[in-house]
C-alpha cells in the first residue's frame, strides 16, 4: 500500500472483538424471546420460534447433502422470508453463503459461481436455467419447517471463518467478491446495534436488495436486538406514497435509504404537506455525497425526535464505518458550501488519515480493525493493493478506502472526492473503465470514454462519449439497450455523446476533464407536441431525466432505473394528481402512453395518444433500488 506520507490523523478502536458469531447471536435471541415477531412479510406474521425452525430445517438439508465447514454456498435470493431463512441456514449449516441476485445477467451469475467455486446453491428465487447449465452444481431446496420433536442441526464452530462472500458493484468480466468473516460481521451489526438502539419494540423496513451489503445493515441489527424486520411490497414500488404507506401500515421505526431516493421523500413531503408516519424515529441515510440543501429543508419539516443518521462505509469495511447526526438543530445550521460531515468512526473502527501533501488538510481515508474483511475472493493482487499496513501507522491491517476527506475541529470527516476513476452513481460504485470495456466490444465503436457528471437534479449520473465506426450510426438508446444485456442496469451511461474523435492530452491519454463541458447529450431539442397533456408530461419526463426527451421515448431505455421512476411519479402525482404505481409506468413507458392515464376524466386528446402501451419490459426485469 504505497504511500510517502505519515498519518496526520488516528483513530483507534476502543472496543474489542465480538466473542460470538451472529447464528449464535440470534439462537439467544430465540431462545429469550420465541413468541416475538421476527419478520412481516406483506401482512403474514413470522415470529423467531418458527423463523428458527425454518432455519434448522433449510440447515439439516445442507448438512445431509454434505456441505462442508466454510464452504461457500450460493443462494438465489431476492426481497422475502424464505430469502432471509435461507442465507441464515447457510450460516447455521457451518457454510458461507453467496448471495445471486436472479436479475443478474447470465454470464455475471456464472463467473460467480466459478470464482467462488460453488457446489451447492439454495434457490430461495427462481434461477435463470442458462446460470447453472453445464455446471456440476447440487441444488438444495428450501426445506419446510421440520415437525416437533426434529433434531437441531448441530452447529460448527465459526469464530474466524468466512460468514458471506459479497460481490461489490462496479465489476465486469470475473466478479469482485468480498470475503466477510463471522468475527467482522456480529462485530459490525452489533456496533449498529447499540448505536441505533434497536431493540424488541422496533420494526426495521427492508429496502435494499439481498445482493447488495446495506441489506445486512437491515438484517442483522433488527435480528439480533430482538426487533422485526418488516417486507412489504408497497415500499418498493418506486414510489414514495409506496414507502409511507407500507411504513404506516406496518408501523415501521427505523428505515434506510439510498441518499438518492430520500432526496425524493423530502422532495414529496416540501411539495405535498403531508408529515411522516408517526410511528418513524430513525431514518438512516448512505450511499452516495448527500447535500445540505435537501438536509436543512427535512430538519424544517420533520420533527426533531425523528433521527437523521448519514453513514459512510464500504463492503470490504463491512456495513458501516464512520456516521453523522443531521437531525434538528444540526442540519438545519448546515452551509452549502461546504461538504456534509460523513461523521465519526463507530466504535470498533480505527481510521487513520494520510495527507495527499505535506501540510494539506485533504487526506486519504484508510480503514481497520476487527470489522474490517478478509479481502477479495481469488484476486490475491487487488487484495495486495488495497488491505495492508501503512507507513507510519504502525503494522497494522489497514483498508484503502481511496476516498479524500477532511476533518473539521470537532473531529468529524467530510468526504470531497476520490483519488482514482471510481465514482458513486446512486449509491452503486461504477468503475468507468468496467463500462468502456463492455462499450469496445460493440461491433459499431472505435473508442469510447465513461464519466460522472452533476444531474441537474442532484446528484450524479454516469455518461459516456462514443466515437463509431466510419460509416456506422449509433444513438444512446440503443446502445444502451445493447449494454443492459450486458452489464447490470447501473453500469448502463444515461447520458451520450456521439463524437467524431475524444479529447485527448499531450501524453495520448483521453481528457476526461473536457468530456462533461462539452457534452450536450443525445437527442437534440425537445419535439414539438400538440397535446397540452402530452407537452406538460414530456417536460417532466426530460427534467427528471435531466436530457431532451420526446413524446414518443421510452423512459427505461433513456436511462430511467427505480430511484428516477419515483422522481418522476412522485412529480406527475405533484401536477395530475393521480397516484401511479411503478407497475403503470412500467407498462405505459413513454410521455404519450401516461397521457391518458393523467388525463382530467372527460377531457380529450388535442392529437393522437397513442393505440397502447408501448409494450412489456423486452424480457428485461424491472430496474431495482441499489
């Protein structure tokens, strides 16, 4: 781990390893507490004695088939009870689980299994036949609940095994896997824990995919103090009336959300009035920069009781490292011009900070102790590169973060960029030269270059200029179309530029500072629309977009995911008032298809509308929040 710099700054854990392992954890809970509520799941009612049955019954099916001690095991896993039981069974059989988000394309599904050398997987989610075709795999079924009486499956020590084998966002080719043990896992969830007071009163919301690491940030914490961990289909809809309604109906206390999409809970309740939940006293933010503008305007409309938590951490430091309190007087005294604080380290963390030059208050965040990962799955070069010691910081394992940070007198980080490439688009980590890569295997493209730039609505969006082929014409929709059978949806650019040649610098390299200025994306200027209805629904659909749009685009395919799904029907509910659901927008994709379904009952169009939907999603699945 280069460096020529001493550490300015060091923060050393002050509290020890944990002593058990998270199965163990909640084998207590269950045995405290085993008529509780463990999981809601749209309604139906699971509580920790069946939970744990379920579990027990999903391990002895493993254990039978013959899993061995530490062994990597794949679970196909989307947002449910069985998916939840079915990775703490994998746990409990003494195995690693390694979560497979059917969505996935193919080809990345299979260079999972390969790299982790999996033998067995539990399809909690239905599987793609092409993942496993021609691969020697065992497939373990999800058991029923065994009856009374059933042995538990006897348990192997863990203590300093690997719990979880993570796959980061932002890879191509052979996939990144994190390896998570036992040790760094209950030390991370408890830390949260006790941080977030949870505890048998809660209900926790599940909102991240089960593939992504913030879903442990849900699970482990809810599970281990005793509290519920609460699925519902409604709050993940796209929509933010979907969030609040299934927060009140359930009674949910805690949520967390990507920074992007809480942009637009306080975008929804500046423009409608309406208040939070009462139920709601946590909300934990992360993901991606958060600015001060939307902080301030939520410490303005929501009660100061409610907590408002930024975090900051990355999966090789397993869940969360370093947060902030926002909430209340705190964020409504926060600047815009300077960076909002990623906070202090939590407990268990130690942070040492390496200046970019002697005397500069910007310096390079590196992160350890014992919630830090084992490093990455059969890639003994990257983990080289990124765990190890730092001169001057003592022998000690240290993670790489590659961000740049500062900190302010009261010892609080602020995060103010990277030092490489690597940027944060929704909360996903996107390695532009991941993108370029997949770009240079279209047939039509001689070169191509990917890059962040600032989306007029906040936040940043991933683009990429494109040089074809003499003779060949290409646009971003369908290059993007080409890429999301490629790639997953959120290394796919929203923004292109078709150019005759890059700008390049005196040493050959491409200039990626003069792309973004220059940029104008694709598309041209707004068509011009008859339709007051269709013009008013056009508009909207290019400010969420943040490019020209027609009346005729489709959104998915003009780089629309969930998070921009809900910006645009939270504003179209803002000036029709008529609540749509991600399933309408969905299936009628373009400005003309919604017009009817906006328009005021009795009014007719000044042009043609449209003879229907602009048909299903083209095989693709819907898009997902990060």
């Amino acid at each position: 781990m280069p460096t020529n710099q001493a550490p300015v700054h060091e923060e050393a854990p002050s509290v020890g390893p944990a002593a058990a392992v998270v199965i163990d954890l909640l084998e207590e809970v269950v045995a405290r507490t085993p008529d509780a509520v463990a999981l809601v799941e749209n309604g139906t009612v699971i509580d920790y004695r069946t939970l744990w049955r379920d579990v027990t019954a999903t391990a002895s099916a493993l254990l039978d088939d013959g899993v061995a001690a530490g062994e990597p095991v794949g679970v196909a896993v989307q947002r449910s009870a069985t998916g939840i039981g079915a990775l703490l069974a994998v746990l409990r059989a003494g195995g690693a689980y390694v979560p497979l988000d059917p969505a996935d394309p193919p080809d990345r599904l299979r260079d999972i299994v390969r790299t982790c050398g999996l033998r067995r997987i539990v399809p909690a989610a239905p599987l793609p036949p092409a993942v496993t075709a021609g691969l020697p795999l065992r497939i373990v079924e999800p058991a029923p609940a065994p009856g009374p009486g059933t042995a538990a499956a006897p348990l192997r020590p863990a203590t300093g095994g690997l719990a979880y084998i993570i796959h980061t966002s932002g890879s191509t080719g052979p996939a990144k896997g994190v390896l998570v043990g036992h040790r760094a896992l209950a030390t991370a969830a408890t830390a949260l824990l006790e941080s977030w007071r949870i505890g048998p009163g809660d209900r926790f919301l599940s909102f991240a995919a089960p593939t992504w690491d913030t879903s442990g940030e849900e699970t482990y914490p809810t599970l281990l103090g005793g509290a519920a961990l609460v699925i519902d289909r409604r709050a993940t809809d796209g929509t933010v009336t979907g969030l609040l309604t299934a927060v009140e109906r359930n009674g949910v206390t805690v949520v967390d959300l990507p920074t992007s999409f809480w942009y637009e809970v306080v975008d929804f309740l500046r423009t409608t009035g309406r208040p939070l939940p009462p139920s709601l006293r946590l909300v934990v933010i992360g993901g991606e920069e958060v600015a001060a503008g939307p902080v301030r305007a939520w410490c303005e409309l929501v009660p100061d009781r409610v907590r408002l938590v930024n975090t900051y951490g990355q999966t090789e430091t397993v869940l969360v490292t370093h947060q902030a309190e926002l909430g209340g007087a705190t964020g409504r005294r926060l600047p815009d011009d300077v960076p909002v604080p990623i906070g202090r380290p939590l407990p268990h963390v130690r942070q040492v900070l390496v200046p970019t030059a002697p005397g500069s208050p910007v310096a390079e965040l590196y992160v350890g102790g014992p919630g830090l990962s084992l490093g990455y799955r059969a890639r003994p070069g990257a983990t080289a590169r990124r765990f190890g010691p730092v001169p001057g910081a003592g022998g000690d394992r240290l993670f790489r973060t590659g961000d740049l940070v500062t900190a302010g007198a009261d010892g609080q980080l602020a995060y103010v960029g990277r030092v490489d490439r690597q940027l944060k688009i929704r909360g996903h980590r996107v390695e532009p030269e991941a993108v370029e890569r997949a770009l240079l295997g279209h047939p039509g493209l001689v070169a191509v270059a990917a890059y962040g730039i600032d989306a007029a609505t906040g936040g940043r969006r991933l683009a990429a200029a494109v040089v074809p082929r003499s003779g060949t014409a290409v646009t971003g929709p369908e290059l993007a179309a080409w890429l999301h059978d490629r790639l997953p949806a959120h290394l796919v650019p929203t923004r292109w530029s078709v150019r005759t040649a890059l700008p390049m610098l005196p040493n050959g390299k491409v200039d990626h500072a003069a792309l973004a200025p220059d940029d104008a994306g694709d598309g041209g200027g707004p068509e011009v629309v008859g339709d007051p209805v269709v013009a008013d629904v056009t508009a909207i659909f290019s400010r969420v977009l943040d490019r020209s749009h027609g009346p005729d685009d489709d959104f998915f395919d003009a780089g629309g995911d969930s998070i921009l799904a809900a910006r645009l029907i939270s504003r179209l509910y803002r000036r029709f008032d008529v609540e749509l659901t991600f399933v309408d927008l969905f299936e009628w994709r373009t400005p003309r298809g919604l017009a009817d379904l906006l328009r005021p009952a009795g009014s007719a169009a000044a042009g043609p509308t449209g003879s229907g939907p602009t048909g299903p999603a083209d095989g693709r699945t819907e898009p997902r929040h990060g």
